[in-house]
C-alpha cells in the first residue's frame, strides 16, 4: 500500500508516467496499478518535476535587510527547497538552523563569510568581520544544514578592501571540506577579472547576467576571458535574478552564444517577492522561457543541476529512492509582461504556474492550486 500515487503524470518530455510515493520516498514509476492511501489523477494535463529547488534566496526572517519567511519563498510557491545565500553568517546561525524546523519547506544556507551576516550592505568592509575560527565552529554544528559559503564581492559590500575578502574566502574554503562557494558579483571594484581568476570548480558566481559594467561580458558582447577560463575549470553561473542583478539584454546576448546558466536562482525576500521584479522562482523560470531555453532546460536548471551544484543528496531527480519531493505544474499560453532588474520588458506568451508541491511524500496546495480546485492533494 502506497501513501501516495500520482496517475498519469506529464513529464517535462510529454510522457506520462505513474509515480508512488511511501515514506517520503519516490518508490516505484511507470504503469502502477497496486493501491494507494491516496490516488491523485492527473490525467496527463499538468506537469510533474523533481521539486524545485531555489539555490538563493533570502528566508532568513530577523535579518533587518533581506527577509522573509522559508514557506512564503518556498512551499506555497511550488518550491520545495530553498538554500539561503549568505542572509546568516557564524553569530545567527543557530537561530536562523531552529527558525528554520518550523517550516514545511527544506532550508540549507550558505554561511556568510562575514560573521555578522547581512546586517548591512557592507559586511566585508571590516576584515575583523572575517572569522576562520567562528566559520569552522558553525559548519561543525549544524554540517547537514550548511551547505556552502557566500562572499559578496561587489565595492557596496568590500569598501576598501577589494579582492581581499574572497581570498580569505578561499582559505576558508579549503579547511572546511572545500565546500561550494558561491561569489555575488556587482559593481567594481574588485573588477570581475579578478574574482574569476581566483576561482575553482565548483564555485559559483551569481548574478551572471547582471546588466551593470562589471559584467559577464565584453562591451563587444564577448564572453570575458577570464570568465571563460573559469567556466572551464568547472565554475558554475547562477543567475541571482534579484531586485538589481538580472537584465534581458545581457541574458539574452550571452544564450545566443551559448552560455547558459547551471542553475536558475531567484535572490527573492519579501520586498521584490510583493513589488517586483522577481515575484516567485517561476516568474524567473518563464523569462528563461521567453528568451530562448528550452521547458527541460529550465526544469534542469531548478532540479538536478541544483541539487548537484550544491551537493544536495537524494534530490533533484524523479528516480526510485529520491526524496518524494515534486513539483505539479501548468506551462500555460497566455499573454504575459516581464520585468527585469532594468525595468527593461518582455512581452511573452507563456507562463510556468505552479499548482502544488509534494514535499517529504506530502502535498501542498499553492495558492494558485487552491484557487483553481484543480485537484485534492
């Protein structure tokens, strides 16, 4: 007897497959026909994923800049996991790993380098701020929470200490396991060139299509050298849409010549969650939609490629002993206005529209799923 089975589910291909769920665990795909606690049929309509995965966000709810709460980012919007990137650095993490116990949605962070966290825009402006041992001391405490480490590299964050920080950062790095270390890029300095050179596989940069002069790319629309050496290395682009760092023409510039992010990320809170521009992590899939990438391309990018980025196990996938984490969905046509962190915008045709969420083997109506009584999860 199963917890939980979908009937005829559509895959991002357009097959249509069976998935049964036991004990929070995908358990069997394909034509079922054993019993179930509950059956949902989804008459090969709507959507099913791996649960999206939001490598960056901001959930981290007493930060006094770039807060929210983990359910509104996450679950309610189709989200099954999110990864808090950088809102907590080594003094509130413990409190930030027990507000997060509370939520349905499955929180990890990346742990600022700065011990302060986001306490204001400029937490590495101090290199007093950066403590080796008060970062070893919480990735000790809470090793499956942490996931990696944030830097933010931009002349707002470092003042005058410029490469500095992720040098440290660097360090840091190596004598905790070289977990994932994730670089926000701004404006300069330090100058991007910089940052890039420093880096090395599995590192990732977000904002990678941010439109201000410290960018991915030349004035002649080239892919910087220094980005593309690091991208060979094994660097990884998260695109951090954000309230400032996310622009149709550098997007699309850079997918006609065929660099494409590895991870599709929001740098949602509360304030570009509410106004603009980013709304939701589906919002910011159905612009990679308008511009060119492909309805399998864009899954990848919140599913498997998040979970192996940020070495997420048992995640990112819909295969037999994954965590029964799903996303049920609509590709909707209809007309639609984005807005980017320009306040550039892009007439589209189609809209991703989250339905519900099954996380841990249990589902959860979005608020759009509710509305529409699509479906009983």
């Amino acid at each position: 007897m199963f917890d939980l089975l979908l009937r005829r589910a559509r895959l991002v291909d357009d097959t249509v497959t069976d998935i049964a769920i036991a004990a929070g665990k995908i358990v069997a795909l394909g034509e079922i026909t054993d019993p179930a606690a509950k059956t949902v049929d989804l008459h090969g309509e709507h959507y099913v994923s791996a649960g999206w995965i939001d490598s960056h966000v901001h959930c981290y709810p007493n930060s006094p800049i770039y807060h929210d709460q983990p359910d509104s980012v996450g679950i309610q919007t189709g989200v099954t996991t999110v990864i808090d990137a950088g809102s907590t650095g080594a003094d509130d993490i413990d409190d930030f790993y027990a507000i997060t116990r509370q939520a349905t949605t499955e929180v990890y962070a990346l742990l600022n380098i700065s011990r302060v966290g986001l306490i204001a825009q400029n937490e590495l402006a101090k290199m007093d701020n950066i403590d080796t041992a008060a970062v070893r001391e919480a990735v000790k405490r809470h090793p499956d929470f942490i996931v990696g480490l944030k830097a933010r590299m931009s002349s707002s964050v470092v003042g005058d200490n410029g490469i500095a920080p992720l040098q440290r950062a660097k360090e840091i790095q190596q004598q905790n396991g070289d977990l994932p270390l994730m670089v926000h890029i701004g404006n300069n300095p330090p100058n991007l060139d910089e940052i890039a050179e420093l880096l090395t596989s599995g590192d990732i940069i977000t904002h990678c299509y941010n439109g201000k002069p410290n960018r991915i790319l030349t004035p002649e629309g080239e892919l910087r050298a220094a980005v593309t050496r690091a991208i060979s290395r094994g660097v990884r682009l998260d695109v951090g849409h954000g309230s400032a760092s996310f622009s149709f023409a550098v997007a699309k510039q850079a997918l006609a010549r065929g660099i494409l992010p590895h991870t599709i990320s929001s740098d949602i809170y509360c304030r570009n969650r509410i106004n603009g521009p980013v709304r939701s992590l589906a919002k910011v899939m159905s612009k990679f939609l308008a511009i060119g990438m492909s309805l399998p391309q864009v899954i990848a990018c919140v599913t498997d490629r998040a979970a192996e980025g940020l070495r997420l196990q048992q995640k990112g996938r819909l295969a037999v002993g994954y965590d029964a984490d799903l996303t049920i969905f609509d590709l909707r046509r209809q007309p639609v206005l984005f807005t980017d962190a320009e306040d550039e915008t892009l007439q589209a045709d189609q809209i991703l529209v989250p339905l519900a969420a099954i996380r841990a083997g249990k589902g959860y109506l979005t608020e759009q799923g509710s509305a529409e009584h699509a479906f009983d999860l």
